[in-house]
C-alpha cells in the first residue's frame, strides 16, 4: 500500500481507502476497526494515506459519538474534513433532493475545509 501511495502522491494526486468503525464493514464484506482503532489509524498514516472514508456499521452499540454518529456535523470538523449527515443517496432526482433537504439544518456546519454529506449506494 504505501508503494502505491507513493505511486498515486508521484502524480500529483491524493489516495484515500475505506474503514468501518465496528466488527465488519457495512456491506459485511471485509473486517472493521472495532478495538484496532489506533493500530489501523497508524497502519493509514505509514502507508501515506490522504482520506478516511470511515463508516460505523456493526459497532456493537458503542458509544455513537466515539463511532461518528449523532449528529456529527456538530462535532466532526475537529477531527475531519467531510462526514455523514444522511443516509445513502441513490441515482434518482427525489432521492438527490431529499439529501439536500435533509442537510439543509446542517448547512452552518460546512465550508472551506468540512463538508456535510452522504454516500452513493
């Protein structure tokens, strides 16, 4: 991983990878962070990790703040630059409409550096 950070950083770019917060990823495919949270973080960070996409699926309950739920515009720009307000967006115009409706009681929290969003399913 850290050959192809190095790889995609040599082309001016950034690279991103996906992580999940509980005991397996949402789509129950690959294996979560839950109680490896600090050892995955540094595993990114010596790869050359850019981005997080980090979801919160099968979190055996704990804490939702401690896994980035409830309500994280209000409290994630500390800690990040972009965080999920809704749930997935399909390719349709209401349901495209709908998200922005809904992240509309989140739009204070966003500008330059933290964005609200959602994630295409």
């Amino acid at each position: 991983m850290k050959a192809l950070a190095d790889y995609v950083h040599s082309k001016g770019l950034k690279i991103g990878i996906y992580g999940d917060a509980g005991t397996i990823t949402c789509a129950k495919t690959m294996p979560g962070s839950l109680g490896y949270e600090e050892q995955d973080a540094d595993t990114f960070a010596s790869w050359g990790i850019d981005y997080l996409k980090y979801d919160n699926c099968h979190n055996k309950g704990v804490s939702p703040q401690e896994r980035g739920q409830d309500n994280p515009a209000t409290w994630a720009p500390s800690i990040g630059n972009s965080w999920r307000t809704t749930g997935d967006i399909k390719d349709t115009w209401d349901s495209m409409t709908t998200r922005a409706d809904q992240n509309d009681q989140w739009a204070s929290y966003a500008g330059p550096g933290g964005w609200n969003g959602s994630s295409q399913l």
